[in-house]
C-alpha cells in the first residue's frame, strides 16, 4: 500500500513539472505566432504625406576633439659613475597615444643633460612614436639633472620627469678596511678547521652537537657558506632584527645578498663637498663617510639601514641612520639591487615653480643661515630612524609649532612599528630630555597662553579631543565622539567645534562644553562635500572670539559670535588662520590632482577678498603662520612630493620660496616672527634668523 502510494505522489510530481515547464514557455518572451491587434505592425499603412514644404536641417556642431593627453617620463642608466661617464637616456610617451592623431605626433627633440649641453634633433621616422633615446658623456664631476621636451606637430611642449645622474670620483676606501676584512675571513675558516679537528677527538655526543654548532655558525655569518638557507637566516628574514658590520665579512647573504654599501657609495661621493640640513651641513661641506653597521628593521619592511657616520670640513662628525627601499628578492630571500635610496631627495633638482620665485637680494625679505640648536641628545634623534622621512615620495605628516613663550616646541615621532601611529613630544629648548605627551596622535596644537597642548586623536566610536598641560600631566579627554578628523579651533576660551550643525566650545579647565550659536549651511553642505573628499568641517574663532570663520560645503562662512553679520564668501578653505590682531584671516586651498594648483586668499574679517594668489602647482600645504606685525604670511607647502618654505607679503601679494638646495625642511615661525624652526626628520633641529628691511612692511 504504501509503494503504490509512493508511485502515485511520482507520477503527480512528474505531471505538475511537465505544466510548470509549459506555463513557463507561454510565460517566457518567445515570439507569437500573431502579433497583439494593438501592435504598430497590425495597423493599416498610413497615408503618404501631404507635399509640404522641406525643411533644411538645422545643423548640429561637432564637437572639437580634445587633444590627447600625453605623458613623457625619462629613464637614465646607468645612474652614476666616474668621469668621463656615459650615460644612456630612454624616453617613453603614455597616456592617450592610441587616440593621438597627426596633430599629436613627434615633431622634434629637445634635450637638456644637465651640464649645460643641449641637443635638438628631429623625431626619426625609424624610432616607435612612443619611445626615444639618446647617449651624452659626462666629463666633470658634479650632479646633474636631464630633461627632454618633445615638441609635437601642432606646437604643443611636453616636458618629462627630471632624472638626476650622478659624476663623481670614488672616495678612497681605508687603506686598512680589506686586509682586516680577508684577514678576519681567514682567521674564521682556520678557526673552523680547527675546531673540526678538536671535535674528532670528543666522545660521540659532544661531537654531534660540535659539528652542528660549527655548521651553524658557518651558514650563518661565514661567506660563501652564508649563502644557504639556515634557520637563523629563514627567522632574520621573516620578523627583521638582523645587522651586521659591514666593515668585516661576516654577513648572513642568505638574508641580504647583496651590498647595501656597495649601492649608497656612489650617491654619497657625489654629495661630498657639498651643503644642506641632515645628513649635511649648512656651513661644512662634506668630507667624507663610513659605513658601521646594516640593519634589517623589526618588523620586517622590506627596506635596510645603513648606519652611516658623515665627516665635515670642520672634523665634526654625526651618524645617520639611511634607508635603501624595494629591493629585488625572491620569496623574501635574497634581498639586493635596492631600487630607492634615502639620498634622493637631496639629489633632487632644486627647481623655481612658475610665479613663485626663489628670494634674491632685491627682496626686503632675508633668510639667515641655519644653525643646529643645541638640545638633548634624544631630542636630535627623534625620527631619525624613521625611514619614511628618508622616502622618495616624501612624508608630509608632520608639524612643528612653536610654544606661544618661545621657551620650546611640538614634535611628532612616528613609531617605525607602526607608521600610522605618531607620539607627541614636547621638545625643551633648555637642553632638557624630550617629554612624551600623548601616543597615537592626529594632530596637535598649543592654547594661546601656552599652559596647555590640544591634541585629537581617534577613539571608537569616533575623533576625541584631548588636553594636558605642558608640565606633562595626564592627558584629559574635554570632547569625544566627533565624526571629522579636523583639528578644532583655539582660542583663549576654549575649544571650538561643530556638533550637527551648531557651534559649541569646550573650556581647558575641563567645564562642560555649552553651544554658542547655529551654523548656517554647515551640518548638510559640509556633509555631502565630506562624502565627495572635498572639505572638512573648519572652526576657526578670531583671537577675541566675537568672529567666527568655518567651512560650509565648498565655500567660507563668517559670522558673529552672536550668529549675526553672516556672510558666504566664495573660498574653499582646507586650513584657516586668523591674524594676530583678527583684523584679517587667511585660507588655503589645495587639490588631489597632478595639475590642481594651491592657493593662498587674504581676506577682511568681513570677507573682502584682499589678496588671491598660486603657491604652487600642486600638492597640499599646511595652515599658514602670521608674522605678529600681520604684515608676513609663512606656508608649508608640498609640490611634487617635495618640501618648501613659501612667504607672501600681504601688503603687495607677492610669494616667494625661501627653501634652498638640499634643505628639504618642514619649519615653524616663532612667535616673534623673527626664527623659523627647521627639520627634515633625518635627525637634528636648525633655526634660521629672519631679516625684514623697512621695504617688507615689517614694523621692526
């Protein structure tokens, strides 16, 4: 009975499948055999029509083809040499070259080698449009920095990257350095061999346990033994930590097969004779260098350091900490042929930026030359080893300010373990130990009386901002979940900051923040310019707080502390500063692009715009610096991943660029606006005199 009943609920399954699959098809869009009656190829034909007068078309333009967008890069090898030196250059075009036309073609070549030769070839028919090259010798020493300009049918310039080659001759190794080198080797191997001797004659397992010593001990630091796998090596390479002397031969080559020296010596022997901040010398050229030790850093980053103490003209003498970066390896074994060294940027070419000059004798404005304060040691090597600030693409995650007394500044150190986490350290200029303030911080700033440090940080669920005072106490949490990363407002009061859509300020003795005034046009437009990476949410009260400036989505609002006397200017703000006086407020605007400029507005308190002006051609800057007099404007700025020191006379609105060769400085103005603090993070601290002649409009 129940069999039959299984087949009976079968054979009705397979019988509903069946109607399901037909009611499917009819379902389905397959074509009909007969259209709808209210389909247009069921209706009667239409009557021809009437004979009407034609209309002649209008004409729609065509739209004007853009020209390709084309990129030229240059690439020479080799990098450097002894003079005469032969260098080989190969240029490559990219970008829309499937889409250029005849207009977009190789009309000639012309090229700069540096060294005040230059070429102009036309393009040959025989070379790929895409791709050319070119050979120059160099017969002096020096740095030089090759450009090509391709020039195109319909007149067009296209400029390449500068690349630098670097002439010069080898400094002499130590006379010393390669006996004691193949010496030590050969003490080691007859050190070997007689300990495998001294083991024959040990019982069984001493023996066994010797000769396992002995291998170790060869695989891991003898060459060429040392090329081979061995657990130290396969550990070393993995978690970091290993260094060795670079001066003997013993190194472990199945971690670094390759000699980090061997790449840095040509890059410094260039620099030799030659000035700048860390590793040089303002004053003192230098004379000369050696190499002490190579590290693998824990943990593993896949960069070396070369520990490398600098001599200068004068005999002084300090050590330096230079990162090699990318090397070529296999599976993390191997490591050589270092692609990026810490020297770059102060091979880099130290070029004028269109509309911002560099300072000459004619500007009422001198920068004095740098000296290297005289701090605790600590505070000379914080970041030192961070090998970030060494990097090709530059770190520009860093800001020095000045306490409001003059007494001592802020300091960021990013950790090496961690590169996203910064620890904030008060640096006293009495010669005084560093005090670390506060550990993983975003940014930072001092209150106007200078008895406290504001810094923010991020805290789930969200941005708090915190205060401790300069005497190092415990930080004090004063306002907590903030949805922006940006730095609140200061003042005497307090803190200044948003909070959907109103303005609220948090007093430094830690009293319960109360709200001032609404916002107009702040909590919606910022939001949705937020969402598209365009502006944060800026809250900049005047010095006396009866002014408020704060971004409101891509443009600047100004309104009384009392939320009267609003006004929209037509700025969009990335930082705010206010003048000593509050008379005037300065904004900077920056984009993410390539070719996106920076700019710099002055404007009155009532948001008249004063002046407007280009700083650079791209890259970010940071909040501008007021002179006390509010006659001077000082600007970090960050072109092509580099590093300058710009100031702009706010009387006349001319800019220049007060950065100089091999500098590569982030600075902070003093509060008597006549120092600026310097620093590349590469280990030491510099202040430069400031000289304003009565032409400069500054009152002193």
């Amino acid at each position: 009975m129940l069999q039959q009943r299984k087949s009976i609920f079968r054979n009705r399954l397979m019988v509903a499948v069946v109607a399901a699959g037909i009611l499917a098809l009819l379902l389905s869009g397959c074509t009909p055999s007969k259209l709808p009656a209210g389909s247009p190829a069921n209706q009667p034909p239409a009557a021809p029509p009437s004979p009407v007068a034609t209309l002649a078309p209008t004409p729609v333009p065509t739209p004007t083809a853009l020209p390709a967008r084309l990129y030229l890069s240059l690439s020479p090898w080799p990098l450097h040499g002894a003079p005469p030196f032969t260098a080989g250059f190969a240029a490559r075009l990219s970008g829309d070259i499937w889409q250029a036309g005849e207009a977009d073609s190789c009309q000639s070549l012309y090229w700069r080698f540096g060294d005040g030769t230059e070429e102009t070839q036309p393009c040959s028919p025989a070379e790929p449009p895409w791709r050319f090259e070119s050979r120059h010798t160099y017969t002096r020493p020096g740095t030089y920095h090759a450009r090509l300009t391709l020039t195109l049918a319909d007149g067009r310039e296209i400029e390449s990257t500068t690349q630098t080659v670097v002439v010069a001759v080898p400094q002499p190794l130590p006379g010393s350095e390669q006996p004691v080198r193949w010496g030590a080797w050969g003490l080691s191997l007859l050190g070997t061999m007689g300990a495998l001797l001294w083991l024959r004659r040990q019982p069984g397992r001493r023996k066994t346990i010797g000769y396992l010593l002995v291998a170790l001990g060869l695989l891991t630091f003898v060459p060429p033994f040392s090329y081979l796998p061995d657990p130290a090596g396969i550990y070393w390479a993995w978690a970091g930590g290993y260094a060795y002397d670079p001066r003997l031969p013993f190194v472990n080559r199945f971690v670094i097969a390759g000699d980090p020296t061997a790449h840095l010596h040509p890059f410094l022997d260039g620099l030799i004779g030659q000035t700048g901040l860390d590793p040089l010398h303002p004053l003192q050229p230098l004379a000369g260098y050696e190499f002490v030790k190579v590290s693998l850093p824990r943990p593993y980053f896949a960069d070396v350091q070369v520990t490398t103490r600098m001599t200068y003209a004068d005999g002084s003498q300090r050590i330096y900490y230079i990162p090699l970066y990318q090397p070529d390896h296999s599976f993390g074994f191997y490591r050589g042929d270092w692609r990026y060294d810490g020297l770059g940027r102060l091979r880099t070419e130290h070029r004028e930026m269109v509309g911002t000059p560099f300072v000459t004798a004619t500007v009422p404005l001198r920068l004095g030359t740098p000296q290297r304060l005289t701090l605790h040691p600590q505070s000379h090597r914080l970041n030192a080893k961070d090998p970030t600030n060494w990097g090709p693409a530059g770190f520009p995650w860093q800001r020095l300010v000045w306490s409001p007394q003059g007494d001592a500044f802020l300091a960021a150190q990013t950790v090496t373990a961690n590169r996203i986490r910064r620890d904030l350290w008060l640096v006293k200029l009495d010669g005084g130990p560093p005090a670390l303030l506060a550990r993983n911080v975003w940014n930072y700033n001092w209150s106007p009386d200078g008895r406290y440090v504001v810094f923010n940080k991020y805290v789930l669920p969200g941005f708090g901002v915190y205060v401790v005072p300069r005497d190092g106490q415990e930080p004090r949490a004063l306002v907590e979940g903030l949805e922006c990363s940006t730095f609140p407002g200061l003042n005497d009061e307090g803190v200044w900051y948003p909070l959907q859509g109103d303005l609220w300020l948090a007093p430094y003795d830690g009293s319960p923040p109360r709200q001032i005034a609404g916002l107009p046009k702040m909590e919606m437009e910022t939001l949705l310019a937020r969402r598209h990476g365009q502006v944060e949410s800026l809250i900049r009260p005047a010095p006396e707080g009866t002014r408020i400036a704060y971004s409101c989505g891509e443009a600047l609002c100004l309104q009384d502390r009392d939320g009267e006397n609003w006004r929209q200017v037509e700025v969009t703000p990335r930082e705010i500063a206010w003048s000593p006086d509050g008379s005037r407020l300065a904004a900077v605007y920056w984009g993410y692009g390539e070719d996106e400029p920076a700019t710099l507005t002055v404007m009155r308190r009532n948001g008249e715009i004063e002046q407007q002006r280009t700083l650079a051609p791209n890259g970010t800057v940071d909040a501008p610096q007021w002179t006390p007099d509010g006659n001077w404007l000082f600007v970090q700025a960050f072109p092509f991943h580099g590093r300058r020191i710009l100031t702009m006379n706010v009387t006349t609105g001319e800019v220049l660029d007060l950065s100089r060769p091999r500098w590569d400085a982030w600075f902070a103005l003093a509060p008597d606006g006549r120092r600026l603090l310097l620093s590349n993070g590469r280990g030491g601290f510099w202040f430069s005199e400031l000289a304003f002649t009565p032409a400069g409009g500054s009152s002193r």
